[in-house]
C-alpha cells in the first residue's frame, strides 16, 4: 500500500503513495479537533527524535504525532551533546540504533546525511529536512493544507517565492507538487536561485508582480539569513521591496489566492505583517495544523510496514 | 640472461600500431623486437605469452602515497604492489603529503624509502612552494638534484599570481617541469559537486565549470609570460580545452593530462550521495567527459593518470559534503581506460600512448616505449577478460574504489619492471 521503508524524501514517491498519506491524513486532521485525539498505530513504538539543527516546530509536530498515536517518543537535540564531543553522524546513530528504536525522525544541516543514515540503521529514517536537499513532511503538509483549501491539488498555478537555492522545502514542494501535475513557478532574486533549475519542469521569474500574476497559491520561502555566506542580496530592505510580499503584490494573484510560509517567518522581510495574520488569505496556522496530521499519517504507514516485516501484526 | 616473451600482441604506442611478434629481455632492458614470428632468437628462457597483449608499463603520474603521514591510508609497499597489480610500473608521487615534501632532505628520505619497500620504480615530486602554501617556492635546485620530476602543490591553487610567475620564472632557468591542477579558487571554495540540474536537486554546493578554464587561462599567461615548462593535470571540463588548444598552438611548452575517474564516469553517477564518487574536481556532465575522452584521441590531451588518493573509511563515511574527496586507482586504472577502447573511443596505441608514452616523454624518461634501447618496464594484459570489482581484493591499504561492483574488463596478467617480473604467476 506505501511501498517504502523509509521517508527520506519526495523523490522517489508516486502519485498514490502522496495520496495514501494525504487520505490518512485527513482522517487524522479531523481527529485533532476533537477531544478524542489519541490512536495506537503506533503503540509499542519508540520514535526518537534526533535533532542535529534547532528546530521548534518541526520537532514539537513530531513529538506530538508520535505522542498521539502511541509511541514512546524521545527527543535528542544532537547539536548541544556528543557531536560536540566529536562523535560522527554515524557513531551517533549506530549507538541509538542499538537501542532498537523503531523510527528515527532525523534533522541535519548536511544534504543527504538522512540517505547515509537509512543505509546503516536498521529502522525507519524520516527526514525531517537535510541541508538543502529535501524537507518532505513540509511538502506534504503544505500539499494537504492546499488540498483542503482549494478542493483539489493538481492544475492549480504555485508559486513559490524567495530563497530557493538554500531552500529545502522548495525543493521537497517543486517535486511533490509537479508529480501532482500543478503548474509551479519560481520567484525570486537570480542569487539565490539552483543552477539549472529551469529543467527541473518550473517557470523561473525574476519579477514578483509578473510571476504572482493570475496564481491560486503564494508560497513564501524564509529568507534564511543563517546559511548565508554573505552578499547574496544587497539588504534586506531592498530585498523587501522587490521580494516581500503584500497586498499590493498579492493584488497580482487570483482574487481567492491563498497565501502559505513554512515558517518561522520574518515579518517585513519576506512577509508583511499584517498579510501573514490575516485570516482571509493566509493558511500559515492551517499549515503548522495539517503538520501534525500529515506527520501521524506518515509515521503510521511506514509503522504498518515494520510491523508487517516483523510478522507481528 | 635472457628471456624472450613470445606469440605476444605488442602495443606501441611510439609508432601507434599494434603486430604480433616477439621481444627479448636482456639486462633489464629491451634488446631486440621482432615482428611475426619467423626467426626465432637465441635466448635463456622462452615465455608464450599465448597471444596476449604487451605494452610498456604504465608511467602514473600523480599518485598520493599516505607516507609520510598519512601511513593507515596507504604504505610504500601496499602502493606498490598495488601499482604492480595494475601493470604501473612507475609511480611518480605526489608531495600532498603530511608534511608536503618540499625540501630535498625529505624528498631524498622518501624516495629511497620507497623505492626499498615498493616492487616497481616511484619517482617523487616536490611540492613548488613551502609547505603548499602559495607563499615561498621550494628550492627547486637542490630538489632536482635530489631526484624531483616536476613540481606541484597539487590540488591547492597559488592564489598569489606574483608568487606564481616567480616560481615559474625561477622554474624556467632550471628547465623543472611545473604541474597544477588549475581550478579558480574563489568559485570552487566549498564546492562538492558541479552546478546544474544534478546538484540543485540534491541539494549539494556546488560549482561551475567555468571555474577551471579561469584556472588554467590565468596559468596559461603566466606561461606565455615566463615561457616556463607546464603541465596542467586534472583537467576535466570541456570549458577550458579551447585555452588548451590555443596553448599549444601558440608553442607553448604546455602539455595536459586528464584522471581516469573523469574519463569514464559522470556526476550522475554520484547518484544516492555515493561518497566514493567524490573526487576532486568533482566528476562532471557527459558532455564534459566525451569531450575529454575526445581531447584524449586527438593528442590534445597528453596524459591519463590514476590521480589515486587513498582515503579510509572513516573519512568516507561522513555525509557528502563533509566526506574526504579522492579516489584509490592504480589497480583500476587499465581496466577502466579498456572501456574507452571497447567502446571504441580510443584504440590501444592512443591509450598507451597516454598512459606510457606520453608521460615518460614528458618527464624526460627513457620508459614507454617498445624498442630497442629502452627500459624492460612492461606489462601482459589480456583486454576482455571479465570480471566484476571487489574493493576488498585490492592490494591499496584503503579501498575506496568507485567501481566498487562494478562490471570490467581487462586484466593484467604479467608486469615487468627492468625486465623483473613483479606481478604474474611464477616461472
């Protein structure tokens, strides 16, 4: 049913396996709005949440599916302890691999450090982001937060707008939501833009107004200041200007055009204030909701192969 | 004494034919080569070779040794019968080692070292500036003398054109051959990969091509400057063979060489963040490797080296971006060239001709060749056996091999140094 057994990212998904998380999904979004939030998918489980960048949301919405489904959850933020001391990635691992845990929810800040790890432990990998290669729970949350929104998650016209280059969940949304047959157009400055990204099936644009112009959905990227090695825009007030968005861009879109930011957001640089909060147009709270739901959805099928493998059902 | 190998396929490259004939071994070199096999020479022992291929031994320039320093990657020893595994019969050494070699003291410690420990002839390199660090040259006088071929600070850049045009200046009036590896060291800075369609999905730093022909077009007019001898190794982009042409039509003393790695496989190959695959400068596009395999056939191209650089495991094992770069190629090096050949690329003279000739030419060798006169350094390969790879059958103490599993053809099956066989089953 979801033929994989890990989640490392959205290449490699088909069609139905997006789908199959995305319908789970949804049965649990309507779950967590009642009183009776938990399951036992996972009871039994032990999910360790191993953190070698910070991260508030990401891990909370981990902690809290596991939590509601069962598991017995633990966090490791890795970036305070051994890895200080010296340890490697995969030393680290290996040494909570012998733990026997049974999902290993894993953030790094190096580009593939989750593929490494899914070829030496013997549990299920879920990449919660590595480096700028692919964030995929986001894609997904960011999918089914669309999906409710707009009644349907193919032929709709995405842009996603900002720092793309250093942006993992661009790239997790560019594959995800091409798969899903959408149209999806990339705005921001030619700096911080992927070499090549053209034939990655986008359209590139350099100009808000011209790339906002007739769109369903905004998707706004955080202008990550962190990973930047300097000098990649000249401020960020100009950046503002030409890249932030507002309702004066925002005008450009569909009138029902609704507004996304994976977060965390910096108002009035890439997002104007008032915009991010307002209830009409922004689904930036729908987001962080639909990441709870997707990420149970997820853990939940890749559980139900574990068990599967194990015999025991 | 003599030996004559019979009912041989020779390859020479010199004369860029290949017949089938007979060549005598006496006194470490080779005394006489005959075609077809009529009249039969007096000899002491007689080897039939049963109509396999014979060439002049393959002359690697560029090969990293972990001695001194680096001795849990690799060992003189384990480099040499490695390299006598591959039918290398001369290791020419880098000096990327810990410490760089860069004076004559060193150089001399560690060339006779080698050449105690190791089964076939390495000759050594020293680095051009102190400690590799682009600020004072070497005494490159007293390190000819010592025995140094040419000299290279190897994958580091000499950032300081002013310290460069001296150095070859100085270079010139000893006539010291002069090796870089020119990649523009601003665009390359903590690049993994190259830029296109491949590193923005992964998501890796990467850097474009264009970066080596800025690298090799600054060298080549500090060459027009200094008229110093240059060789530009390393190169691996279809972006900077145009300067290279130019170069050389200009009569520069430029020759070029190209590693293995970049000849036969492409970024693609990298695929699942293989960190095996991670080599320096990173592999490129198809149309770069088909591009140099062209540069190759044409003689634009003068060299194909191993560029071996062992590294353990432990330095592999690390995420992409973090992981060590280099590859382990003195045992694959013919195997992987013979794709180019059953493809029918390259044929076995011009391959030879990269691989033995070219290189002892360059450093003014006497090896390489098939005549009379010259060293008995040879190897008996046979061009299609198939096998499939297994790193951990190779004689390098470190075994990280891209093609690892990987489907081959061509075997070495005698290699000769001085007319002493080193590698093959016994007499």
């Amino acid at each position: 049913m979801f033929p994989h057994r890990h989640l490392l990212g959205i290449e490699g998904l088909k069609r139905p396996d997006i789908e199959a998380i995305l319908d789970l999904a949804e049965i649990y979004a309507t779950r967590n709005r009642t009183p009776e939030k938990h399951g036992t998918a996972l009871a039994g489980l032990t999910q360790i949440n191993m953190f070698f960048e910070a991260s508030t949301r990401t891990q909370a919405s981990f902690e809290i599916a596991g939590k509601r489904l069962g598991a017995d959850v633990m966090n490791m933020s890795v970036a305070h302890s051994s890895v200080k001391k010296g340890e490697t990635l995969i030393d680290t691992a290996m040494t909570l691999n012998a733990m026997h845990p049974d999902l290993l929810v894993v953030r790094h800040p190096s580009s593939g450090a989750c593929n490494l790890l899914a070829q030496k432990v013997n549990c299920a990998v879920l990449n919660a982001g590595d480096g700028r290669h692919e964030h995929p729970t986001q894609a997904l949350l960011d999918a089914l937060t669309i999906r409710r929104a707009k009644g349907r998650l193919h032929r709709l016209n995405v842009a996603i707008c900002g720092d793309i280059a250093h942006s993992r969940v661009a790239r997790s949304n560019i594959l995800l939501l091409g798969t899903m047959e959408n149209r999806i157009r990339l705005i921001g400055p030619p700096t911080l833009m992927p070499a090549q990204v053209d034939q990655l099936g986008v359209e590139v644009y350099g100009d808000m107004r011209e790339g906002l112009d007739g769109v369903d959905v905004v998707m706004m990227l955080r202008l990550q200041r962190e990973r930047m090695d300097g000098g990649f825009i000249p401020s960020e007030r100009e950046y503002y200007h030409r890249y932030g968005l507002d309702s004066e861009k925002l005008a450009y879109a569909k009138p029902d055009a609704i507004v996304m930011h994976p977060g965390p957001m910096n108002r009035g640089v890439e997002i104007d204030g008032t915009l991010a909060d307002d209830i009409n147009r922004s689904v930036i709270q729908e987001q962080v909701e639909m990441g709870v739901a997707v990420r149970m959805a997820a853990m939940e099928l890749l559980a139900r192969n574990l068990r599967q493998e194990t015999g025991q059902r | 004494m003599t030996v004559l190998l019979t009912n041989a396929r020779l390859i020479d490259p010199e004369a860029g034919r290949t017949y089938d004939g007979a060549l005598r071994i006496a006194d470490g070199r080779i005394d006489a080569v005959l075609e077809g096999g009529t009249e039969p020479l007096p000899t002491d022992q007689v080897t039939d070779l049963g109509g396999k291929c014979l060439a002049p031994g393959i002359v690697d320039i560029g090969v990293k040794i972990g001695e001194p320093g680096e001795r849990h990657k690799e060992s003189f020893r384990t480099a040499g019968r490695a390299a006598a595994a591959g039918g290398v019969t001369t290791i020419v050494m880098r000096p990327d080692t810990t410490p760089a070699i860069d004076n004559p003291e060193t150089l001399e410690f560690v060339s006779r070292r080698a050449n105690e420990a190791a089964p076939v002839r390495v000759l050594p390199m020293a680095a051009l500036t102190k400690g590799r660090e682009g600020r004072e040259m070497v005494e490159i006088g007293f390190l000819i003398d010592a025995g140094a071929v040419g000299f290279t600070d190897c994958d580091r850049v000499v950032t300081d054109t002013k310290v460069l045009s001296r150095c070859l200046t100085y270079a010139r009036s000893l006539g010291a051959l002069v090796i870089a590896h020119p990649q523009d060291p601003g665009l390359t800075a903590g690049s993994a990969v190259t830029s296109g369609k491949f590193a923005s999905l992964r998501g890796l730093p990467a850097v474009s091509t264009m970066a080596e022909r800025m690298g090799l077009e600054r060298d080549l007019a500090l060459v027009e400057l200094t008229g110093a001898r240059y060789h530009a190794d390393n190169l691996s982009t279809a972006a900077a063979l145009p300067a290279l042409a130019r170069a050389k039509a200009a009569g520069l003393d430029v020759t070029a060489g190209a590693n293995i790695h970049h000849l036969t496989l492409n970024e693609l190959d990298v695929g699942d963040y293989r960190t095996f695959f991670k080599i320096k400068p990173p592999l490129r596009s198809e149309d770069d490797r088909l591009a140099l395999v062209e540069a190759v056939g044409s003689g634009l191209i003068d060299i194909i080296s191993s560029m071996h650089t062992p590294q353990d495991e432990e330095s592999k094992r690390l995420p992409f971006e973090e992981a060590a770069s280099g590859a382990v190629g003195l045992e694959t090096l013919l195997p992987a060239a013979l794709r180019l050949w059953h493809a029918e690329m390259l044929d076995l003279p011009a391959l030879f001709r990269a691989l033995s000739f070219n290189p002892s030419r360059r450093l003014g060798l006497p090896t390489g060749r098939l005549s009379a006169g010259a060293p008995a350094d040879l190897l008996v390969f046979d061009p299609d056996v198939p096998f499939v790879l297994d790193r951990f059958k190779l004689h390098s103490k470190s075994k990280n091999t891209p093609f690892d599993e990987q489907r081959m053809q061509g075997r070495v099956l005698r290699t000769f140094v001085a007319g002493v066989q080193v590698f093959g089953p016994a007499a």
